[in-house]
C-alpha cells in the first residue's frame, strides 16, 4: 500500500489486513521500491496513489516494478480526478509513442 496520506493509508491497510492480506506500507515511490528490492519483489499486487511526493507516480512506479515482474497487478487511486485523468492520458501517450519507436527499430 503505497500512500502518503499516513491516516489513508493505515485505514486501508487494516481494512485489507482485516480481509486476510499481507500488506506493506510506503509512505511513497521511493520507499516502496526500497520495499521492493528488501522483499525480492515478492508482491502479488501494487496498491498505489496517484500523486505522491519525491517525484514519482504510482504509474511511474507501477512502470519500474513491472520491469521486474510484468504480471504484477496494479490498482492506482487518487483523490485528484482532474489531474489523474491527465497524468494518464500524457502515460498513454507515452506508451504508444515508445512503441512506435520500438517497431521502427526493429526493422
């Protein structure tokens, strides 16, 4: 569970542990991908906000994690509709402009 808001995050980590989950906490990108390295990436699924300081995204974050384990499930939340929308559709971009890139280069 990787949220910065320290009161939504321990909610929602009890309310899964309550469910039966094992649940780590990160206060942010950066600490969970120290979770990650410490764990051997050993998750089955990435809970993430949207927008979080120290610069990274949770679909930033989501993009490095799944470099390592590609079927990780993701779920990416956020109190900032607007902005996620946005951040979203500039990731889609992005993605589709890579992979253009990628098909171009391989001919």
């Amino acid at each position: 569970m990787v949220e910065d808001v320290i009161s939504l995050r321990r909610l929602v980590s009890r309310s899964l542990r309550l469910m039966g989950y094992a649940v780590f906490e990160a206060e942010n990108g950066r600490a969970a991908m120290t979770l990650w390295q410490q764990r051997h990436g050993e998750f089955d699924l990435l809970f993430s906000d949207m927008v979080m300081p120290e610069g990274l995204t949770g679909l930033d974050l989501a993009a490095k994690l799944r470099k390592d384990k590609p079927d990780l499930k993701v779920i990416i939340s956020s109190g900032h509709g607007a902005e996620i929308y946005q951040m979203l559709r500039l990731f889609a971009e992005r993605k589709n402009s890579k992979g253009k890139r990628s098909k171009r280069s391989s001919y």
